[in-house]
C-alpha cells in the first residue's frame, strides 16, 4: 500500500482525494460489490411523483437503503423488489468512511449506482437524511465520470471534475448541502470493470445526531 493519498478542497467542506484505492483495494471492492449485487439485484429507481424511471440503476448495503419511487423517497430496511435485508457494508467501504468521515460513528447506508454509458444523474442536493453533521462520502469504481459541483443553491455557478477509479469524494461540512450530480461517464478509460461504465458508492449517517 502506498501512503495517504493527496487531499483536494475543492470548496470548504467538499475534499477530493485522488487515488484513495490503489488498483489492488479497487478490485477487492469490486469483488465486495458484486457479492453485494447477487444478494440485492439492482433495481431501477423511479422519480417521486412521475414515476419516470432513472437512468442509473441502483441498490443498497447496510441497516438501511435509499429507494426512489411514485411515493417519494425515503430510506428502508428492505430491498423494494425483494423485500430482503440489505448486504453489509464491505469492510473496505467501512474503512474509507474511516479514514475519511471525521465522524465518531459508522456509516448507516451504502447506496451503490451503477452507471452504463450514457446514464448520468441530475444536479440534486443529498438531503433525504436527518442527520446533517456527518459528511457523505464517495467511492468511485470502474470508467471516468464528469462529476459536476455548484453551492447550495440551485443557481450557483457550478464547475465539473473528474472522479476516476479509485477516488474518493467528502461531501460535508458547509458542503454538505451543495448541488452535485454526474454529467456523463467516458467509456474504456478503465480496465478494472469487465463491462464499460462506473459504480459509485455512498456512505452516508441516515439518523438525528445522537439518535
Ligand atoms: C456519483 N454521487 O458520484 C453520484 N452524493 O455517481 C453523488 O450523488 C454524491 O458523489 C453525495 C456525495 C457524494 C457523491
Ligand atoms: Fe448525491
């Protein structure tokens, strides 16, 4: 293992940390996620309301989940298709929240998106959970994305990065709140997926502080 990897502000409270995994963590995890997948398939999410169905596919590990459907959104015990407990957390996951939360207690959900070409994910703030004090952080597996970032209001200006496999990303603090979403994935830019296109893992505290 080589040291920490460099740590990146890129606004208070928003730190990315290039090559968080080396190249022999990344294939553990990934190993780690496809266990995960064979015991809660991916599912594809819907918008509230409109039912319109996401472009990513998705699914959860940990004591609770995040589902999107006609009725909202909301976290659950449960797998929506399969009505089954979610996975565990994998241990490399739990380590990065670790290294990286600066939170005294462990991550509560996992929510894996996996991303084909061509999918991406709208600019959207993360605040389905009630606790706010812990940071969400973020595990990049597989193909480049084109992550975009803004302020916490919809009309911020905004600049893009790229997440390649292996990064991680700290969303907390001031940034907790701020606007984010995936422009577009750029196939064939890693060997480590057998298809093309990108997982994204992240680890967030779902509960009231102290609860
Ligand atoms: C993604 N990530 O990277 C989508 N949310 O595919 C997120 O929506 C996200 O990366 C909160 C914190 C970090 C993230
Ligand atoms: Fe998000």
């Amino acid at each position: 293992m080589s040291g920490p990897a460099p740590r990146l502000t890129l606004a208070p409270g928003l730190v990315h940390v290039p090559g968080h995994l080396d190249r022999a963590a990344q294939e553990r995890l990934r190993d780690a996620i496809r266990e995960v997948v064979r015991a809660a398939p991916l599912f594809v999410p819907r918008m509230p309301r409109t039912g319109t169905p996401f472009s990513v596919r998705m699914t959860n590990c940990g004591p609770l989940g995040w589902v999107s459907d006609e009725t909202g959104y909301r976290y659950q015990a449960t797998h929506p298709e399969t009505h089954a407990p979610w996975p565990e957390i994998p241990e490399l996951a739990r380590a990065a929240w670790d290294a990286l939360a600066d939170h005294p207690d462990p991550p509560q959900a996992c929510l894996v998106n996996w991303y084909e070409p061509g999918a991406r994910m709208g600019l959207h703030q993360d605040r389905d959970e009630a606790d706010l004090s812990a940071p969400v952080v973020s595990l990049s597996l597989g193909d480049t994305a084109v992550f975009r970032y803004g302020g916490t209001t919809r009309k911020a200006p905004t600049r893009s990065i790229r997440l390649e496999s292996g990064d991680a990303l700290v969303i907390g603090g001031p940034s907790r709140l701020a606007f984010h979403g995936i422009d577009r994935i750029l196939p064939g830019t890693s060997t480590l997926l057998t298809a093309p296109g990108r997982i994204n893992l992240t680890l967030r505290r779902v509960g009231e502080p102290g609860g």
